[in-house]
C-alpha cells in the first residue's frame, strides 16, 4: 500500500522563482537547472534540487517529468478587460475615438448574462493557455458582466480579482451608472475572499465619473480596506488635458484620485504614462501600484513609459496586457514590447526582471506576496510550464544559449502561447498543450 498523501504531487523540471527584484538585489532569484516542485492540497510544499529533495517523497508519490522544460510561477496581469475580448486589434486614431466607436458597443451587449458567461468562459481560457493564472480584471457597468466573470473564474478554482466598472458621465446613456455604491458592495460581499476571488472597486477614468460617483467611490474603499481599486490614469496627452478641464482644482489627474481617498496598498493605476515627479513619488508613499501596459500604448500611440524613473522613486511596477486595446493576452509578447520600450526611453530591462515583473513583482504590487508569485512553502501553487523548444526558432536559439539570460531572453522575445506547455492552478492541470503535429 502506497505511503504518499493523495494530494501529493511532484513535478521535476528546471525551476526559476523570485525572493526579490533583480533590479536592486543581485542573486534576487533562485534557479534550479534540475529542480522539484513539491505541492500538496494546492499549495507548494517545497521547492528545490531534485537529488535534494526526492528522497524526501514518500513512496507511491507522483511524479510528473518535465525535464527540458521550465517551471515558474504563473503569469499575473495586472490590466486587462474581460469583455473587450471580442474587439481586440480594431482600428482607431486614438483612445478616445476608439472607446466611442467600438468599446462601448461592445460593453452594451454584457447586460445579457449568457452572453457575458461565454465571454467570460472564453476570456479564461485564453488566459490559461498564455500561462496567465491571475488577473486584475475590469468587467462592464452591468453586475451581470462581473458575476460570470466570478462564476467562470471559481469553476476553474483560479485566484482571479475583478469589479464592476463605474461610470456615470460622458458614455453612451445605455452604459450610464449612478454615483450608488449599492450593486458593488453586493458583489464585495458575493465574491471578495469568497474560494480565491478578489474584488476590485472600478471607476473607469475620472473623467467618466462625476465628483458624486468619485466620493462615493472613496467611501466604499475606506469601508472594504481590503478590497482592490483599479482605473486608469496618465494614459495620453488629449485625455490628461480633458482631466485638466474636468478637475481645474486639483494638481494633477493622479492628484483627483488621491483627493477622493483612492490611493492606497491594493490600488492599481494602469499606464501611468505621463506622471510627473511629484505623482511617482506619490505612488510608491501610498503603496499604490502602476500597470505598465506596452502593446496597448504603443496600439493606441499613448506613449512610452518610463520604467527607469518609476524604479527611481522605488514605485511598485507590474504588468499588464490591457486586452482589447493590448493586441495579445501573452505576457510573453507584453515583455517583449516593454523591453522595446524601455530601450526607446534610453534603459535596459533585462530578461530576470521581466520575469519578476510578471510574477513575484505584481504579487508585491497587488500585496499578495506569499500567496502567489513564488514557490514559498505554504503558497498556493499556480505555476506554468515553459518549453524553450516550443517553436523551431526558439530550439534552435536555445540551443546556442549560454546563460539562463539568454533562453529567458528568447523566450521573451521569441515566445508566445506556444511556448506554455502546461498551466496549473491550486495544484490542478488547467490547461494542457497539444503537441503539434508534424
């Protein structure tokens, strides 16, 4: 009779995790050329050199042989909108043309809960099979839109973050909310920390919420301290200059949310690309954390972000694909423009800190570390499997790598959906790719 735990499994591959961020600590990562990832009731038990730890296994334990490949933490995105899935890559001259001439059609067909449930379904799906396993997550004006999105979401057992979004002025009457707080503390109380889900307080932008709907918005936050808040700021010059006619009194766009009592640990700003000092030194006081989203600014010709500088003033960065007007759901392919636009703004992200940034960095920017982002003991065990040979450019750059740098560089650089070989959430396989056929 077998001696091992049935909820015990082990995984041999190499492994890669982060302690801490590469850009201030130099051996901020732990890798293991030929590692073992141990969980058990979904949650890592220990993670470490095979021959150090197989012989800890009890007999009978499962072992699932990845060796060739690459386990790390699951990918987490930071901003992306769930229904605008099915309008990513359509074509405009800017943001403001493009929320009025698809976003908003689009989000008017989510008071419909079938359809949303599909979406959601959909959504999902393609986030598993980019090795995304968590995701701060805008819906619709419609509660409808964020509880299938929940639904979706805790029938996979995914550590997922979402809301309702607020809006209240200058939309299309059909997606118009009111300044009442009521259908969001219904699904604060539905859903946050109910299985893994979190929620998210969501005013789009300011300019689509009156004062009325902003201070309500800070009551409820200060009343669910423990609640997330994501909306967007900075994101380009015209809109930067409407909030500057919009809100005359105040000192900058970020300064309209920190006067309504929307700056804290848990809020997360996406874009964020025309802040000034003042504002940057104001995010990282307050614990607020920025979503750097490199293929939707450069889709919407929005700007380049300053990575560099948000790392001066010691702000909290991450991720983020901002689907739809982010033209992927990899986070793969949003490394790969971010590290392009970090060489346009004159710096250098390498490879390791693109890594932490999708992984233990927006665990620290959503103050979720320990929970996810690494293979501590006792964190839950969303992980990913990467195969460096997914494609046959990838094998054969691979192949000449000389450095962990240089195969994670690649995969970078190179890598998109194909190269998630395996996808795991709470110890569970959630998504399998099939090998191609030849």
């Amino acid at each position: 009779m077998s001696n091992a735990s049935a909820n015990l499994q082990a995984y041999r591959a190499s492994l890669l995790h982060f302690h801490a961020d590469p850009a201030s600590h130099p051996d901020a990562h732990a890798w293991h050329a030929d590692g073992l990832l141990v969980v058990e009731d979904g949650r890592v038990k220990a993670a470490g050199d095979h021959d150090a730890l197989v012989g800890t296994l009890p007999p009978g334990t499962p072992l699932i042989d990845y060796r060739g490949k690459i386990i790390t933490p699951g990918f987490i995105d930071t901003h992306l909108h769930f229904p605008q899935t099915d309008m990513i890559a359509s074509p405009a001259p800017g943001l403001l043309p493009w929320l009025e001439t698809y976003t908003f059609p689009t989000e008017r067909q989510f008071m419909d809960p079938v359809h949303a449930r599909a979406t959601a379904e959909f959504f999902l799906d393609e986030l598993l099979r980019n090795g995304t396993t968590t995701a701060l997550v805008y819906c619709t004006v419609h509660k409808e839109s964020a509880d299938a999105f929940f639904e979706a979401s805790a029938a996979r057992n995914l550590r997922m973050a979402g809301g309702k979004v607020l809006m209240d002025r200058h939309c299309p009457d059909f997606l118009r909310d009111s300044p009442d707080m009521r259908d969001s503390e219904d699904l604060i109380k539905r859903w946050h920390n109910k299985g893994r889900a979190l929620y998210a307080i969501t005013p789009r932008f300011a300019p689509t919420s009156t004062e009325s709907q902003l201070g309500a918005t800070g009551e409820l936050a200060k009343a669910y301290p423990d609640t997330f808040i994501q909306t967007h700021v900075s994101e380009n010059k015209d809109e930067v200059a409407w909030v500057g006619e919009l809100f005359p009194h105040q000192r900058s766009y970020l300064h309209v949310y920190d006067h309504y009592g929307l700056m804290r640990p848990r809020a997360m700003f996406g874009h964020c690309i025309w802040l000034d000092d003042t504002d940057f030194a104001r995010m990282a006081e307050t614990g607020s954390a920025i979503a750097h989203c490199p293929t939707s600014n450069l889709f919407l010709g929005s700007g380049l972000f300053d990575m560099a500088k948000a790392d001066s003033f010691r702000a909290l960065v991450s991720l983020g694909t901002d689907v739809g007007a982010g033209t992927s759901f990899s986070m793969l392919q949003t490394m790969n423009e971010a590290y392009k636009v970090a060489r346009l703004k004159g710096s250098y992200l390498p490879a390791l800190r693109m890594f932490y940034l999708a992984t233990l960095g927006a665990a620290r920017s959503m103050q979720l570390e320990g929970t996810i982002g690494n293979f501590v003991p006792g964190a839950e065990a969303d992980f990913i499997v990467l195969d460096p040979k997914a494609t046959p450019l990838l094998a054969r750059r691979t192949a000449n790598s000389d450095t962990l740098e240089e195969t994670l560089f690649a995969l970078a650089l190179l890598g998109d959906d194909r190269a998630v070989c395996a996808t795991y959430a709470a110890g569970q396989r959630v998504h399998q790719r099939e090998a191609a056929s030849h």
